[in-house]
C-alpha cells in the first residue's frame, strides 16, 4: 500500500495528485488491502474503478488507518467513495477541469457537468458519481449506512447525522479523502 503523504499546502496539493494518478498507471494498486476490506459482493465494484481512484482509495483507508479508524462500514466507505465514476469515460483533462472551473468558475462548471449525454457526460459523471457510487453499492448489497457515506462524501452531512457515529465517519471520510 501506498504510504501517505506529506501534509501540504493547498497550492502544491493538486499538483502532487496529479503526479500520484500519472504514477497510478504505472503501478496497479494493491488488490490485497481491499479484498481484505470489502464483502465479496462489492469487490467488483473496487476492481471497475481507474487504477488512480483504485490507489487514492487505498490512500485514503491508509490515512482512516493511521488515525486509528476501524469501522468496517468506514473503511468501505473509503475505498468505494469514488465507485461512481467508473465506466464513465473520466480522463485526467476532465479532472482538471472539474478542479479549475469548481473553483475560478462556477457557472461554467454548472453547465458543463448538467448534462448526461454527449461529449458533456464525463463531467457530467464527475458532478454526480457521489449518487451513482450510493446506487451501485446498495444494487451490489451494500448496507444504508455504506450507501449514504458514499452518496454525502462531498456535501455536508444530513442533519439527521448531528451526534451520531455516521456524522463522525463522515468527517472522518472528508478529513481522510480531502488529505489524500
């Protein structure tokens, strides 16, 4: 498993994880440390991601880890977070668009990701592979509680979740995905 990086600031952070996805494809991440983690019935899910998403997954289990995380459910959660953009044709160049335009321009980003069909699906995907990954777990046999970690892992939590084990996973994922 891939160790975990160095704390860095925001501007250098996006830059080494582009190298990290460049080197993802020279080095297939280890299938061992999710097998170990998912049921049977969601390893097929793991196995269709990128290899990139496959090795970020393993990085952000590696950092849950660190932190002393253990919870099944949790761990799951955090190689499966990203489930939803397999299949979907998602390319290093729409990555970064989705980075730059999230953030310089938002309107833009808005309708480039609006659209299912066509050359606009990728982003498309990108905007809502939270809600598809959640889908796909739960048709494989995925608990709720997996299902809806995936689907929020990039909004705030329900506010159902306020002082309970699923609020402090869910920082937990956040913390976890956004360091890795």
């Amino acid at each position: 498993m891939s160790h975990l990086p160095p704390a860095r600031p925001a501007v250098l952070y996006r830059p080494w994880q582009l190298a990290a996805a460049l080197r993802s494809r020279r080095h297939p991440p280890d299938a061992a440390v999710a097998a170990a983690i998912l049921p049977p019935g969601l390893a097929p899910l793991f196995d269709a991601m990128a290899p990139e998403d496959r090795r970020h997954a393993l990085r952000v289990v590696a950092a849950l880890a660190a932190r002393g995380e253990a919870a099944p459910v949790l761990l799951q959660a955090a190689l499966l977070h990203d489930v939803g953009k397999a299949n979907g044709g998602v390319h290093l160049r729409h990555r970064v668009a989705r980075v730059l335009l999230s953030r310089l321009w938002p309107a833009a980003w808005v309708w480039l990701s609006a659209s299912p069909t066509g050359w606009r699906r990728p982003f498309w995907i990108l905007a809502w592979h939270p809600a598809r990954g959640a889908e796909w777990i739960a048709a494989a046999g995925g608990g709720a509680e997996l299902a809806a970690l995936v689907r929020h892992h990039e909004s705030a939590p329900p506010a159902a979740w306020a002082g309970t084990e699923m609020q402090r996973w869910h920082a937990a994922l956040k913390w976890a995905d956004a360091r890795s």
